[in-house]
C-alpha cells in the first residue's frame, strides 16, 4: 500500500527513475539493488553494500579485499584541511563541520573531471569519519589525531579514532549494520537535494555538500539526535508514557516516529532495535532501551505512529559512547554512498531538474513610483 497522493511535499509524485533502491513498495519493505535490507544487514559488510550501491553488482572476496584496501589508504586528511578543522569552534554544530570539510576537500581535491567521480567518492568515503573525529578530538580533548588505523571497516574506524582504542567486536558489528541502513533510501530530501544539484551538471562535492545541509534538519537525518534528547531523561517507563502523552497533548511532533513513505513500520527500526536490546545488555543499564520500547508501544497505540530508522539508534549509538552531536555525521559517513550513486545516475541520463509552481501571488500590476509606496 503506498501513501496517497498529497500536493504538498510532492508526496507519492514520482520525480524520476532509479535503479538503487525500492522504499515501502509493499507497504514497508527496503531493498538496495533488489536485495532486502534485512539480509544484507546479516549477511554482508557497510563496505560491500558501498561497492554494491556505487559500482552496480557486490563485490567478490578479491574486489572487496582492493575496495577495503583503497579505502585503507584514502583515510589521511591534507595538512590544509586540517588547518581549516582547527577553526571551528568546539560549539559548532558538527553537521556544520562535515559540511565545511567536504566543501574544503573539494577546493583540495576538485573532480576536474565526470571520469573521477569514483575516486572522488571513494575518497569522501574514507575520509569522513577522519574529518569528524579530526575535528571532535582536536576542539573538545584538544588532541591531534593521526586519522588512519588498521581497522579494516568504516564502522570501526570511525570509533577507534573517536574513543582513541580499537572497538569491541560488538560494537564493529553495530556500527556497520547502522551504516549499512543509514546508506540509501531513493528521493528522500537529502539524495534529491544531490540529484537536484548533479542535473545543472555541478560537481560532486557540491551534490554532497548540499545533501548534508538537506540531511541536517531534524524533520529528516537530524531525527536520531532529537530522539536522544528526547529519551535522555525519562526516567523509567511510566515517566516516557507521561511525557509523550504531554507532548502529544500540545501536539508537538515527535522525532522518531511517522514517515513519510512508510505506512505501517520501517523495516530498519526491527534491526537497529535488536541491536540496540543487545548493547543495553552489554552496558549493563537497559532504562534507554526500556524508555524507547515503552515510547514505541504509546506512539502506535495513540496514534498509528511507529518507529522510523532513527528512534533506536539513539539508545544504540549512545550505549557505544558516541557523544548525540555526533549521531547525524555518521548518518553522513554511510548515506555518502547512496548520494553518490545517485548522482551517478542522474549524470548517466540527465535532464535538468526544474519543476512547475501553481502561483498564488497577486495579479499582474503596475510598478508603483518610490514615492508612491
Ligand atoms: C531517516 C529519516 O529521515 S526518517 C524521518 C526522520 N524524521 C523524524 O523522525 C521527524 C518526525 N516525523 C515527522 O516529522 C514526519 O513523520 C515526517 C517528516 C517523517 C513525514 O512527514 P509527512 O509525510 O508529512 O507525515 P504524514 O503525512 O504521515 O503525517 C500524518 C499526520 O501525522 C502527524 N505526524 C507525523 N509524524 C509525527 C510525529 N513524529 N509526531 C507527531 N505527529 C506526527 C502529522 O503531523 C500529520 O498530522 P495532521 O494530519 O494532523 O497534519
Ligand atoms: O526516505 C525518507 O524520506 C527519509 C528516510 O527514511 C531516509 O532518508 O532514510
């Protein structure tokens, strides 16, 4: 069952074709390439659903091996980049920060050329988790990080270089499972702002820049901090069901919850809450995971509402340390690759993108003199 039909916010209106990804096609399924997001959250690793989105097919054993192998060595930041890094202010919001450094890299490392967009892609890959916890670990501890490790996957790579040691084998799994359901979801607002920016013909760093200032908004990727703020205090369950009821008695939105093309669930919430149950265990204090749980069963029971991909991963990420300023960058670390792609495709077969708008303004009139008005 798809959402019906509604004007406003070109809901349910298609505005182009796509090979990547199917969203809610019977109602709540995801696939990227044909293959269901729950086998592949099983099955496979962040960097093979990167090879799979960005080169068309998942990698065999030797192509994954080169593909870890390139990103390896891609996780190095120029010394001007830096530079700029250590100019932000601790304060700054760091969605700001990844919007800053990827505009920087472009300046350093512009695609000249449409022939490079790979390179270019893979080289934002790598470097993202080194441009944030650059950033984080140089303006709040004060530190100098050295950006590459030996870690063989993204997930925990960004980790290392965040809490400074190598991840728990429990936490690597986390990390590339969420990155693997954070990497593509077709014309949501962010891969449209890319796909917008890639039909005047623009370059990549453009297309990703303007994607993670789409992505930032709490309505959209900037969900999952706002879902932290919101379970951080709630005391136990009683408390989380008397503070939403509040909520929703002043009709504010909750973050977390609804969807735009979802009717009934999204088939990330189920994984990301399994492994968020998993970590809470782990950590020894499950009142997060039990708060989210009681807040799931209230939003559905008052208002057909549930989880969408952001709501447990507030409890997860915060289980593994991840500081909630953080949350959305590593929204950006893994939907870098669904952007990309995407603006691969809208290059292989473009068209300006250039919509129509009904005009509700005044009739045609006269220019009044300066005097005059
Ligand atoms: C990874 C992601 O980006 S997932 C999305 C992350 N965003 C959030 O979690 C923010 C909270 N959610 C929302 O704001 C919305 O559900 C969106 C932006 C995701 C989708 O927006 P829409 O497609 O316009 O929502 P939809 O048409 O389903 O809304 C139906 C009704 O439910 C309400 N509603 C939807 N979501 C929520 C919510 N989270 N809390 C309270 N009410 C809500 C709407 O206000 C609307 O009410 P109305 O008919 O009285 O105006
Ligand atoms: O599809 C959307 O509108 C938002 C979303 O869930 C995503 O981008 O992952």
């Amino acid at each position: 069952m798809t959402k019906p039909i509604g004007g406003a916010g070109l809901r349910g209106q298609s505005a182009g074709e796509t090979a990547l990804c199917t969203v809610g096609k019977s109602g709540t399924g995801l696939t990227y390439r044909g293959y269901d997001i729950a086998e592949l959250a099983d099955k496979v690793s962040f960097e093979e659903v990167a090879y799979l989105l960005l080169k068309g097919e998942l990698p065999n054993a030797e192509q994954l091996q080169a593909y870890r192998t390139k990103l390896k060595s891609l996780r190095g930041l120029p010394q001007a980049l830096k530079t700029v890094l250590e100019q932000i202010p601790a304060d700054a919001h760091p969605m700001d920060v990844m919007r800053t450094g990827c505009s920087m890299l472009g300046n350093l490392e512009t695609e000249a050329d449409f022939s490079e967009q790979g390179d270019r892609t893979d080289r934002l890959l790598a470097a993202f988790p080194s441009i944030i916890c650059y950033w984080y670990r140089y303006s709040h501890d004060g530190v100098r990080i050295h950006t590459e490790t030996d870690d063989e996957q993204i997930g925990a790579h960004f980790l290392h270089l965040l809490h400074g040691k190598a991840p728990s084998e429990l936490h690597a799994k986390v990390m590339d499972v969420s990155l693997i359901l954070y990497a593509e979801h077709e014309f949501n607002a962010s891969t449209f702002t890319a796909r917008v920016c890639a039909s005047t013909l623009s370059d990549l760093h453009s297309c990703v820049t303007g994607a993670i200032g789409s992505l930032r908004g709490p309505l959209h990727g900037g969900a999952n901090e706002a879902a932290m703020e919101l379970i951080q205090d709630m005391k136990d369950e009683q408390h989380a069901v008397a503070v939403l009821k509040q909520k929703l008695a002043n009709k504010e939105k909750i973050m977390g919850f609804g969807h735009a093309i979802y009717r009934e669930s999204d088939p990330r919430n189920a994984i990301i809450k399994g492994w968020s149950q998993k970590l809470a265990e782990e950590f020894g204090d499950d009142r997060l995971y039990k708060v989210s749980v009681a807040c799931e069963s209230l939003m559905w029971e008052e208002k057909k509402l549930f989880c969408n991909a952001d709501f447990f991963h507030a409890s997860a990420y915060h289980y593994m340390g991840i500081p909630t300023k953080l949350f959305t960058p590593i929204f950006v670390c893994s939907r870098l690759t669904g952007w990309a792609a995407h603006v691969f495709e809208q290059r292989a077969n473009n068209r300006i993108i250039r919509p129509s708008a009904d005009y509700t303004g005044p009739e045609a009139r006269p220019v009044p003199a300066l005097g005059e008005r």
